[in-house]
C-alpha cells in the first residue's frame, strides 16, 4: 500500500505532536490514508480538539479537491 505521507510533512510534525502520543494516533497508524480520513486523531481524542476540515492547515495543504471534503462526508454518513 502507498503512504499518503510520502513527499509530504505529516500532520503530527505540522501539529508537533508529542513523540509520546502520535505513535499511538489513527493518523500515524494508518499512513495510507491522510488524518482527516481517520476515525478519531489523537487531537480529538486527548485535547478535545473538534474536526473542522475548513480551517485546518493540514487539509487545506494536502486535500485533492478544495470543495468541501466534509459535505462529502456527512452524505456518505446519511446514506449509510
């Protein structure tokens, strides 16, 4: 499988995740996938830090397609 984070600067180094925590982050664990496609990041689950794809600096940097990743999202949610 490809690293999604090959070539890029990884959203724990971009956030200066602890080397405590992010080895145990979704985002870390599964680098075939960027973090915002992770169920929960160590951001949301240890400092509460709410999921906004619009502001965040790793999604704006990194996303293919600027529209809005988290409208896609929630329709793939409502179909479910």
């Amino acid at each position: 499988m490809s690293n999604f984070w090959d070539g890029k600067i990884p959203c724990w180094a971009i956030f200066n995740c602890s080397k405590y925590v992010y080895p145990h982050c979704t985002a870390y664990l599964n680098p075939e996938s960027p973090c915002w496609e992770s169920a929960y990041t160590q951001n949301e689950v240890l400092l509460g830090i709410k999921r906004d794809c619009k502001t965040c600096k790793v999604f704006k940097l990194y996303s293919i397609s600027k529209t809005d990743f988290c409208s896609i999202n929630s329709s793939k949610k409502d179909s479910a």
